[in-house]
C-alpha cells in the first residue's frame, strides 16, 4: 500500500503524492490524501512520521482506503505476520510496535487483531530483556495498548541509562604469559562474577588450573602453574554488587538484572519499578492485588544509584529531579538533603524527551493601551491566543472545577466574587486583556482556598490578591505570583509540578490538555470556615 515509500524521500508531501500515484487513485481522491496529509502536518523528514505514531497511523488509515480488496488469503497472511512477529537485536521498542500496529492497520475494522491479542504477539517477540515486564502488563485486566506501550518505553529508557552509568566490563583473563610468567586473570576486585586462574607459559611445559568462583564481593583463587613454568595467575574479583541479593539458586538467571541467583518475579529491579509504575497510575494501585510483593530496602541508592523504593502513602508527596537526565518524578518520600536522589523514568509517559525545569518567571510587561479616550496600563494574558485555543478555552470556561496554569500571567483571576473570601476593593482599577479581546477592568480582589489533589493527596493551597474579572475567558493561576512567594512551577512531560523551592514539597500538580498545550488543575473553591486549615503555602 505504498508505506515503504516513507523512508525513500525526504520530503512528506512529496511521498505522499507518489504513493497515490502508484495506488492508481482517481483526481479527487489522490487530491484528498494530499490533503489529509498538509492537514496532518506531515513533518519534513521520514523520522518525523515515524516518531509521532498517531500521526503515521492516520495516514495510514487514509491510504489503507484505496488499497486493493483484501481476500482471506491477505488477511490471513497479514494477522501471521502479526502473529510470528519478532523484535530484532537492535531494534527500539517505538520502531517494533508500529511495525506491528501498520500491519494491523493494513487489515480492515473487522479483521484486525483485538489489542490484547496484538499485546501478546508483541510481548512473544520482544528481546528476553523485555520478556518479564511485558508478561506482567498482560496479566493486568484493565490493560490498554497505550499503557503496554508508554511502559515498555519507559523501561527501554531506564535500561540504557543505567546500562550508561555502569562501568564498562573487564577484559578477558590472559590465558598465558611467554618464558612461564604467569598471567593476572579476572577483573579487579569485586568486580567480576567468575574469574578464570591464569596460566602457565608457553615455556614451562603446560598451564595452569582455573581459579574459582568468586563470593560476593570477594575474588576467586588463582590457578596452580604448569610443570616448570610460573606461578598460576591471580584469581579476579567476583561476586554481585553489595546492594544486590545473590539468592540460592545459582543456576537461575533473572531476566530483568541479569544476575543468578533468583527469578525474575523476586527481582528488587522489577519490583522498585513496578511500585513506581503504580504510583504514577500507569499500572492498577497495590491493593487491588491480595498478595503483592514489596522490593526489599537493598533497592535503595546510595549514590547515583538507579532506583528509589516509595512507601505506599507517606504524605506529603515531595519533587525529586534526576541531577543528571534532568527527569522529574512526585515522590512521598523527601528527598535527603546531601544527595540527588534519582528515581527511573516511570512516571511520566515521555520521561526522555523532558525539557530542564523551568526558570523563575519574569514579571510580565504592561501594554499602553487607549481604554474609552485614556491610555492606560494593560496586562495581557495568553497573547498568543489562536482561533483553536480560543475554542479550547471556550470548552474549559464551561468546566467549573479547571483553572489553567498560565507562565504569562501577572495575577491570579477568577470570574466569580463566591471562589473568593476576604474581597475588598482593589487599590485601582486592573486592566486585564486576553489574547486580541478587548481590555476589561478588574476593580475587586481577594483571597483563594483552592482544594486539589496532588499524587493522590488532598491539598489546600491559599493564594492572596486574586482579582475578580467577570469577562475574563477562564480562571487562571499566574506562575510569577507562585515564584514571588518561592514556589517553582516545572513545566515537563504533559504535566506542571509546583513546589516549594526551600522543602521540594509539591504543592500543585495539573496535566496538559488539548493540542494547543493549555495547562490545567482540576480543583474548586472553598471558604476557610467549611474547612479545617492546615499548613499551606501562603501566597
């Protein structure tokens, strides 16, 4: 169906028109696949398509309908390939799934592959790295093809981050040296797990015996010279990581860590990751299985370590960024205060592509404007509105329980005096304009209890000198008023985390919504006299 023209042009349009061409369309439906294609914002390069999967599945579904009829020997030769499909030794987990995804979506509504299923022919063709997470993500009865996806990515990530981190291997024991000197074997201490005795010369008439296995953290025992030649070789350090438990079954190999010693369902690896996978909500919480494990506590860092072990619920919940990948996670644990603490990238769906938290916002500028004969002082809030996110904005303005999350603005707004307490008179009348509306005045203000959840947590969070503008498009929480009280707002991975610069603590999380990258918290207004106020952020 003309897919393999991707990767044969750089140009998308272009690609797109010579695969019509060979489809042998008419005009009007050639003309609408180039269309559909400028519409979809095809990016200039073949990478760009493979990248953005929904993306290249939209426009495979727009060539799929032109395609010759499918018979039942096609379907049948396309859902085995599907079925036998295998992931190559270099292959990345994004490239094997939409391989597998374009060829199911060859295939019409009727005779595709049902996701569970397609999910288990994918997890029979990983790489035996893959094999032991993927099996317990089908085990979940509520699990989705897009959460199968988003945690093996993030798995994928974890594994080459540590896989950088660690040292590189020892060389291979020299099996002899000339005129009988014997020859050092074995990596340096504690950090082989066998080490092999070195040998004799060449020499001296024969080679020596093989050392032994070496314990944990201690080396094996060189072997014994040859008749006539040298000493035996230095047996090498050996053994598993101090952190990591060895077990008792020495003929097993976990597929997870790739030690002996245990299964891969007793791995402190799998189980660290699969607890953080629980926190986030990308896997069903703890209790709703009778008999779960927990990972042991050697699954704790000491330094630069790759994993943090987060108890069930210790509020409140804490911001932990990785020093060294600039990642970020809510942890409910704080972090200590001599050390990063760096935690894999579980929690966020698109950990690897995160940007570096953002910097303290500065204040934003005022307009001169003309407002009824006067200039006056304007403060513009989401300047750059167009036309889709003013639609956006018109859905939120609806939501009574949405505030968004906005890096331009001055001060916090509501449209109603009842989310406030405490209103007063402002000082002077505030001239507020969203995107290319109108300047409208602002002349009440006062205080906002917002009630909010953060990682599973109730919070209260007071903000002070929030205006009240009746017009305004929706209600809006100013990042630059949460800096000035010493609250950093990180904007990463489809989700802003807000805490407290001197503590980590987390004191507002919100997602992404939309195309046009409007931030949100879901939360509502409440009197300080319904509550029972506690410790909170004064603003």
């Amino acid at each position: 169906m003309g897919v393999h023209l991707f990767a044969e042009d750089k140009d998308g349009v272009v690609v797109i028109e010579r695969a019509a061409d060979l489809l042998d369309p008419d005009e009007a439906e050639k003309n609408r696949i180039i269309r559909v294609a400028i519409l979809l914002r095809v990016g200039p390069t073949f990478q760009h398509v493979v990248v953005d999967l929904d993306l290249a599945f939209e426009i495979l579904e727009a060539l799929r309908e032109i395609c010759d009829p499918d018979t039942p020997e096609r379907v049948a030769m396309l859902q085995a390939q599907i079925t036998n499909i295998r992931m190559s030794p270099h292959e990345r987990v994004l490239q094997y799934i939409a391989r597998a995804c374009s060829i199911n979506l060859r295939l019409r509504p009727l005779d595709r592959i049902q996701p569970h299923r397609l999910m288990s022919s994918l997890r029979s063709g990983l790489r035996s790295d893959f094999a032991s997470i993927a099996t317990s993500l089908l085990r979940e009865p509520e699990a989705t093809l897009a959460g199968f996806r988003s945690v093996l990515l993030a798995y994928e990530a974890d594994a080459e981050r540590r896989q950088q981190a660690s040292p590189a291997p020892a060389a291979p024991a020299v099996l002899a040296a000339i005129d009988g000197g014997g020859a050092n074997s074995g990596a340096a201490a504690g950090g082989g797990i066998i080490a092999a005795g070195g040998g004799g010369g060449w020499n001296g008439g024969g080679r020596g015996g093989a050392g032994g296995r070496g314990g944990r953290g201690g080396g094996g025992r060189g072997g014994g010279g040859g008749r006539g030649g040298g000493g035996g070789g230095n047996g090498g350090g050996g053994g598993h990581p101090a952190h990591m438990s060895v077990g008792t079954r020495p003929n097993v190999q976990c597929d997870n860590c790739h030690y002996h010693g245990h299964y891969s369902g007793d791995c402190d690896k799998y189980l660290a990751l699969r607890l953080q996978l629980e926190q986030a909500g990308i896997l069903p919480a703890p209790n709703t299985r009778a008999n779960a494990r927990q990972p042991r506590a050697s699954a704790l860092p000491q330094a630069g370590g790759a994993v943090m072990v987060m108890p069930q619920a210790t509020p409140p919940a804490y911001y932990a960024p990785q020093q060294q990948q600039q990642q970020h996670v809510v942890v409910a644990q704080p972090p200590p205060q001599q050390q990063m603490v760096v935690t894999p990238a579980a929690y966020y769906q698109h950990a690897p592509q995160v940007m570096a938290p953002a910097a303290r916002p500065s204040p934003p500028q005022p307009v001169m404007m003309q407002v009824n004969g006067e200039m006056v002082q304007v403060h513009r809030v989401m300047c750059t509105l167009s036309p889709q996110l003013g639609m956006q904005l018109s859905a939120l303005q609806n939501r009574a329980a949405v505030f968004v999350v906005d890096s331009g603005a001055f001060r916090s707004l509501v449209q109603q005096l009842s989310d406030l307490h405490n209103v007063r008179q402002a000082a002077a009348p505030v001239y507020v304009q969203f995107g290319t509306g109108p300047p409208q005045a602002a002349t009440m203000e006062g205080d906002l209890l917002l009630s909010h959840n953060v990682a599973g947590q109730d919070k209260l969070l007071h903000i002070a000198n929030v205006l009240c503008l009746p017009d305004a498009a929706v209600r809006v929480i100013s990042v630059h008023q949460l800096a000035q009280s010493g609250i950093v707002s990180t904007f990463v991975g489809g989700r802003v985390l807000s805490h407290k610069e001197s503590t980590g603590e987390v004191v507002l999380e919100g997602h992404v919504t939309g195309s046009e990258g409007v931030y949100v918290v879901e939360g509502r207004p409440v009197q300080p006299d319904t509550v029972q106020l506690q410790a909170q952020p004064q603003l």
